[in-house]
C-alpha cells in the first residue's frame, strides 16, 4: 500500500516540473527563433550600390545576422560551387560570416518561406519540432522552400529544404544544418 501511495505522490511532484521544461515551447519561442533566423536570412540582400559604385548597408546586414552565432559554431550549409557534392561543414564565426557574406555578395531577391502544414479542415501553419538538448539549451527544425535569384545574371532558383537549429544556454546559435534539395532554376515560358 505504501508503494502505491509513495508511487503516486512521485508521480504528482513529478509532473510540474516536466511542464516547467516546457515553458518555451507555451510562450512560442520556437516560432520566434524560427522567424528571427529566417527574417534575417532574407534581409541579407537589402543593401544597394550607389551611384559611385560603393556598398550601401552591407556590412550592417552581416552583422545582424551574425548576432544570431556564438563564436564556436558550427555549420552544414549548402555548396555555392556547382562542382561540389554534398554539404559544407563550416566551424567557427568566422568561417560562418564568410558563408553569409557570399550570399549577401552573389544573390538577390531572397525569400526563404516557412512551409505550411494543414489536416482536415484546419488553416495551414508553419509548424517548428523543438527539443530542450541534454546539455541545455533548445534545438529547433522546420521546413523551408528557399527561392534566390542570382546577382550576376538575375537566374531564378528554388529549392525546398529544412533548418535544423541548436542554441546554447545564451540563445546563439552554435549548430546550424540548412539543408536545400533538388534545387530547381525558375524559367518563365
């Protein structure tokens, strides 16, 4: 009887506090670090050339999305050279701020979007997978459809993907896997 009784107050003490780990998921911070990640991403190609030919806004940009990175992250990201397969493992902020410069540099027009899911007769919504990690912090992943043109020549590409996040106990990133599939050019007809 004792058993039982001790069984079920240690289940009751229990469950709170599996909640309270919770609590970021109940006050939607998954969805904003989802959105910060991706609003930035896309803000990349909002600076100009003036009219002498100088970078207006560029590095601001860099640095905002470099914010977002502790100084020992890690990255898999996709290949900006058309001869290489598969991904490319990036370790440390600087090598990641190279990463973001080039795209900042090479492509315009960016729109990375935050597929939607539906079931049955509800709305879609962009939906975030998030985990507390072990050794603390919170890793997030989502599905995105990436479109870009390029700066060069203004070729259109698209391709779907996901955004596989892991943050320490600060809040930087300190992994991040994009992840782009079948990359498709956009033709008009």
């Amino acid at each position: 009887m004792y058993r039982i009784v001790f069984s079920i107050l240690l289940l009751l003490a229990t469950v709170p506090l599996l909640r309270a780990q919770r609590l970021e998921v109940q006050g939607g911070e998954p969805d904003r670090l989802a959105d910060e990640f991706i609003n930035r991403l896309d803000a990349l190609d909002d600076w100009y050339l003036t009219v002498d030919g100088k970078e207006q806004g560029l590095d601001p940009l860099i640095d905002k999305m470099m914010e977002l990175f502790a100084p020992d992250a890690v990255a898999n990201v996709p290949p900006h050279d058309a001869e290489q397969d598969g991904p490319v493992m990036l370790r440390g902020k600087d090598n990641v701020r190279k990463w973001v410069e080039r795209i900042a540099r090479t492509q315009v027009r960016l729109d990375y979007i935050r597929t939607r899911q539906t079931a049955g007769e509800f709305e879609g919504i962009p939906l975030v997978y998030s985990t507390q990690l072990p050794w603390g912090g919170l890793g997030i992943s989502y599905q995105i459809v990436g479109v870009w043109s390029l700066r060069e020549d203004r070729r259109r590409f698209m391709g779907p993907g996901s955004v596989f996040l892991q943050y320490d106990k600060t809040g930087k990133i300190v992994r991040l896997r994009l992840y782009l599939s079948e990359i498709t050019e956009v033709v008009g007809t």
